[in-house]
C-alpha cells in the first residue's frame, strides 16, 4: 500500500520542526577551519592521532586527462572474500562460510581458480568438535579450513562472520604473494578493521581477543603480508568503498580547547565538504550549491594513529603479534578521494613503509586515481575480485540446505525471514 497525499504532506510537514543547526556555508567554513588548524597535526591529548605525510594540500585532476595517462604500474591484482552470511541452525550451531579469490590484469585463469575457503562454526554445546586442519579440493588448486569459535555470551555471529572473511582473505593473500608483479588493491582496508574494533565494543569481545590465538593468527597474517610486500619492494594497497572511521571528529569533538562546532557524523562528511567543488547560483527560490563534476579531487597522504589504526602504530601492541620491521613501516596511511559523478569519497590505505618515499607515494595516488576515473567508482580489478569472491543468492540457498541435510536439523528462521524472504 502507499501514503496517501494528505499522510505524505503531514510526513513531510515534520521537517518544518527540525531546526538543522547551522547552514551549508557555516558547515563548510567549519570544514576549511580544521582543514587549516587541526590536521598537522592533528593532538588527542598530547599525542598525535593524524598527520600530513608530506605537505598538506588538495589537488584535483579532470577525469577524462587522468584516465588517458600512462599507468605507473603495468599490472595489478585484486583481493576479496565473499560470505553466506552468519547463519544460526535449530541445533545451536552459528556457521558462516568466507571464499576469498584474486583476479589479475592481464587476466590469469589459473589463479582466477584458486580459493581460500573457510567455515567459522560456534557452538554452547562443549562437546561439538571440529577438524581444523587445513586441506585441498579441486584439484589441488584450492585450500579449505573448518575453524570452532569458543562459546561466546553474545556476538557470535559478528565473531563467526569476521574470523571466516579475514581468515579467508589474510590465508589467500600469503599464498600468492609471489604472482603479484606490481602492485595488489585489497578490496577494503589494509588491515581487518572489523576484528580490530573489538576491543572497543565490549569487555566479553575485548577478552577473546586476549584469551583465543585465532584474532591474533589473523591479524598475523596481515603482519606478514606487509612484511613480505616490503622485502618483495611491490607495494600494496586497501580501497575502502565505505569508509566511516571517526578519528578526527571524535578527536574534535572531545578536546576541550578546540572552539568548534564539528557536525560530521564521520570523517567521510568532512572530507566531502572539504573536496567537493562548485560554487552557488541563483535560482527561482534563491541560491543553490552546483557541483563540479568534471574533476576528481584529492587529499595528500596522511598518517593515521588514532581509533582502530592504534594497534599498529609505533606506540600500539599489535594484539601482541611480533613486527619484524621497525614498528613505523606498519602504520596506516591513507588519503581520500572524492568522485563528484557520484557524490561519493574513498579512502585508500597503505603501510608507511611504501608511502614515504614521495616518488612511490605519488605514483600510488596517480594510479588509484586513474582507476576511479576510468571505473566511475571502484578500480576495475577490485570489482573483478569481487565478483571471483562473490556467493551469489541462490548459492547461498543452496549452501544452507546442505548444511541442513548434514547436521540433520533446519536453519532457525524469524518471521522478518519470511516476510522478506531473504536470501532464500
């Protein structure tokens, strides 16, 4: 059924309440003052949280001349994992099934192929046991794991979920260090932001992360990575599609001595007003704000320490994973590109050890932005990865009347389940 006109208006009518605070062109001074105060550096309590790598600024290139530059790297891999989605069954048994997978330009079908596969299994029930040694299908070109999650009061399948993606890609991405060439795009951050909040949300996850090796033998893995990457002298990066980090407005919004209103629910809101372009015309009900749309517009690189970033910084712990290397080669580096087409702002991540050597970090910069302009969003190589990765509906249907029919009980539905009929 849809609103009838007079229920739409009396909707609508509610918005004439809600008093938005300060106009569009306050937010964007609010913007242009921390841009220009609060960023080099940017002090939480003393310590520095963020900082330019380089000098500080904001560039912008014309989408059509990026595109049809040379590319600085001649071949390029992509990363992602694929899930079923946490999925709870009669018996009490939580399992999600992660596949991670790396496409390659030039395309190459052998390592197109290979999959990590891994199932997270929770359980209350002690008794249930799982073989968690590692093993190999289709011929040889694949690795599977089966992983138990120790019983859990709450979160297990926030845990489930994020233990089978990450160990699925982290396991994927060592095993084929050697076939990239040139540069590899992680299809998200450079480091699994998910497992690494933990800490943060609650003391019952906060101790699993300290008292169960299997958090740690992830965020190991991506150790390693970096590790092998930086001996390889081949760098690697994360696109992150949906950034929501909140260290700089948390940090604004929690010193006392800064004398600003910062209205961004996230660190995305800032960098948009920040880069977007435009300027304001009349029209008929006064002026508007009209965006440019002929340039992608960047930050340079900064440093990040603060939030989910701390742990592997040169002052955090790592979860207590050992770093071979000098602890400031692992920090998070990141600058933030803004596509007006869409309205949409990506932040891509790399160790430090790569983006601070000026001519590798421009080349970096260049490259991703070459991808955004010829993509009109995501570089080409993380959607091709994403599509190797991908479990589609049905599969995902059919995945789970399997595990009915093994473990001889149902999958625990609710009535939204049935109204909506997702996934089924």
């Amino acid at each position: 059924m849809t609103l009838d006109p007079v229920h739409y208006d009396g909707i609508a009518r509610l918005a004439r309440r809600i008093d938005h605070g300060a106009d569009e062109r306050d937010r964007r001074a609010f913007a242009e003052t921390v841009w220009a105060e609060f960023l080099d550096p940017l002090l939480d309590d003393g310590r520095t949280v963020v900082d330019p790598v380089g000098e500080q600024r904001r560039r912008y290139v014309d989408c059509e001349d990026v595109a049809l530059h040379d590319r600085p790297f001649p071949t390029e891999h992509g990363l992602d994992a694929g899930t079923i989605n946490p999925t709870t069954f009669k018996n009490g048994l939580v399992i999600d099934i992660a596949q991670a997978a790396m496409s390659a330009t030039p395309s190459d079908l052998d390592l197109h192929r290979s999959r990590t596969t891994v199932m997270t299994v929770h359980s209350n029930d002690e008794t249930m046991t799982v073989d968690e040694t590692w093993g190999k299908f289709d011929e040889g070109y694949s690795r599977s794991r089966a992983v138990k999650i120790p019983p859990l009061p709450r979160f297990a399948e926030g845990v489930v979920h994020a233990l089978a993606l990450y160990l699925a890609e982290s396991k994927h991405a060592c095993d084929h260090v050697e076939d990239v060439e040139d540069l590899l795009v992680l299809d998200g951050p450079l480091y699994p932001r998910g497992l690494l909040r933990w800490a943060d949300q609650h003391p019952d996850l906060a101790d699993f992360l300290l008292e169960d090796p299997r958090p740690t033998t992830v965020l190991e893995n991506y150790v390693r990575l970096v590790e092998r990457f930086v001996d390889k002298e081949v760098p690697l990066v994360g696109f992150v599609k949906n950034p929501a980090t909140r260290v700089i407005t948390r940090t604004l919004k929690s010193r006392r001595d800064v004398d600003i209103s910062a209205p961004w629910n996230d660190d995305s809101a800032l960098f948009t007003r920040l880069l977007e372009r435009g300027e304001y015309v009349d029209d008929v009900e006064g002026e508007r704000w009209e965006r440019d749309t002929s340039a992608l517009t960047y930050t340079n690189w900064f440093r990040s320490r603060g939030g989910v970033d701390r742990p592997l910084s040169v002052d955090g712990d790592a979860l207590g994973v050992e770093r071979e290397l000098p602890h400031e080669i692992y920090e998070v580096t990141f600058f933030v590109v803004y596509d007006p087409r869409d309205d949409l702002v990506y932040r891509i991540e790399a160790p430090y050890a790569f983006t601070r050597d000026p001519e590798l970090r421009e080349r970096l910069t260049h490259q991703l932005l070459q991808n955004v302009a010829v993509a009109h969003g995501p570089p080409t190589i993380v959607q091709k990865a994403d599509e190797l990765a991908r479990i589609s509906r049905s599969e995902k249907r059919s995945l789970r009347e399997t595990l009915e029919a093994q473990f001889d009980t149902s999958q625990a539905r609710t009535y939204d389940d049935h109204r909506w009929d997702e996934d089924y």
